[in-house]
C-alpha cells in the first residue's frame, strides 16, 4: 500500500497498523522528516564552524564535510552532536581510500564505490566478478564471504518478521504440547534431563507438518542431540540435522533398543 502525505510525498508502510500509529503521531512521512531534520543540522553544524558538502541523508549516514581547518572526512550527524572533533585536527586518523584498497585487493575484491567508515557497506566486485555490498568490517571477519557466490538472497524485513513469528510458535505453542502429551519424558528410555520436543519429519522440509501433534516426539539431550550438542550416539549425530525423516526415528528407536549404538 502506498500512501502520499501533505507535502505530496508518496512512501509505503508495511501495515495497516503502521499507518495508523504514522498518522497519530506524526502526519509527515520519512522524506519530510529528513528534509526538516537535515535543515536543523545544517544550521548546527555551520554555527560551528563547519560545511556540509552533501545532504542530510540520516543521524547515522556519513556525509561528506570540511572541518574550520580545512580538512575534508566523511562524518556521522549523530557522532558530531555528541561533541566528537575533527579527528585529523585531534590525530587521531581515519582509514584512507587508497588503503581501504589495499586491504581489499589482499583478499581479491576490488572496490567502485567510495569508502565512508569501516561499517557502512560500499559497492565491491568480489574474486569471482559478482557485484555486492560489503563493509571493512565485515571483509575482516569474512574475507570470502560474497552473497552471490554462496547462494544467499537478501531478506525482506517483513519475510523476516514471518519467519521469527514461526520460531516463536514453535517454541511456545507447538513444543509445550508435545511434551505434555509424552509427560515430559523421553519416549526412549523415559529419561527427564535435557528433554527436547523433536520433528519426526523435518521442521525445515515439511513445512506443512511443522505444528502437527503427531509429527513429534520427545526426546533426552542424550538421545536428540544437535548441532550444538554433538553427543556420540544422539539421533542427529547418526542421520544428521537436516531432511530428518519418521522412518529414520523408527530405525534410530530399533537400534538403540537392540545395543547396536551406544549413548
């Protein structure tokens, strides 16, 4: 849904209640809130001394500006407004370009857009000629790390809200139920530590058995397992922790039951 406000802007809320609590507590919509706070900044920043060489974009967007000494660096509004200086007038210097580059081409990417700090993303071309986003701080944590190259999509905030609204009914509607069904015991050996409300069939495969009751069951720590609690024996330290399946639970019940896998 795209709506205009008074000044004839036109911008899109995610909801119908984000439009009403928009409209309550303030007519204007984001353009106009830049535009009304980037005027109030400008005025700040030049009662200071300073000059703004580009538009108000946010409170923590760099932008480009020229301290009363005549020194040229990107800035955020927010850290200005703190009391933060000039920090080549102060000596305390900040990355350059042409070394920004260097670190990049150390790794094989190679960098078009312009460096602002170390966590705003700027346009790169990885190793393999894929053209991303990537900031210095990120590079320095994952080198390698390019969104096209491993298969990853960039997510919608509203597909993200989706998918944490579906953790959290799995964790406080569909796991309470199966444990109470199975009196809080493990259905293998009747064990109450560490128990875990287990998906006979995949939480990720089958979607449409994600909050079925008899699509689960209750397990131990010791006979679940997991990527986190890699237990010699567990069910997902024999069939692993993805594409699970009802008839691997049955076979991991048998085996356990004749001594073929010890936990």
């Amino acid at each position: 849904m795209t709506i205009r406000c008074q000044e004839g802007h036109l911008y899109s809320p995610y909801l119908a209640s984000d439009i009403r609590k928009k409209l309550d507590r303030d007519p204007h919509c984001s353009k106009c809130k830049v535009i009304k706070y980037g005027i109030n900044y400008r005025t700040i920043i030049e009662e200071a001394g300073w000059t703004m060489e580009e538009e108000y974009c946010g409170n923590h967007t760099p932008i480009a500006c020229v301290c009363p000494n005549g020194h040229s660096q990107f800035k955020n509004p927010s850290s200005f407004l703190t009391g933060s200086g000039c920090s080549k007038c102060s000596g305390v210097l900040q990355h350059s370009h042409s070394g920004v580059e260097q670190e990049f081409a150390k790794f094989g990417w190679k960098i078009i857009g312009r460096y602002r700090d170390t966590s705003t993303p700027m346009e790169c071309v990885c190793p393999n000629g894929h053209t991303v986003k990537k900031s210095l701080d990120c590079l320095r944590i994952s080198p390698g790390g390019c969104t096209v190259c491993s298969g990853q999509t960039p997510i919608h905030p509203l597909k993200r809200r989706i998918r944490r609204n579906e953790r959290v009914k799995n964790v406080r509607v569909w796991r309470p139920l199966i444990l109470g069904r199975d009196g809080y015991k493990c259905v293998i050996c009747g064990s109450t530590d560490g128990i875990n409300a287990h998906h006979l069939n995949s939480y990720h495969k089958s979607i449409s058995e994600r909050y079925d009751e008899s699509n689960g069951v209750t397990l131990c720590g010791r006979h679940h397992g997991g990527p986190f609690n890699r237990i010699p024996g567990s069910f997902h330290m024999v069939f692993g922790c993805m594409n699970n399946t009802k008839e691997q639970f049955e076979e991991y019940r048998k085996i356990v039951t004749e001594g073929k896998v010890k936990v």
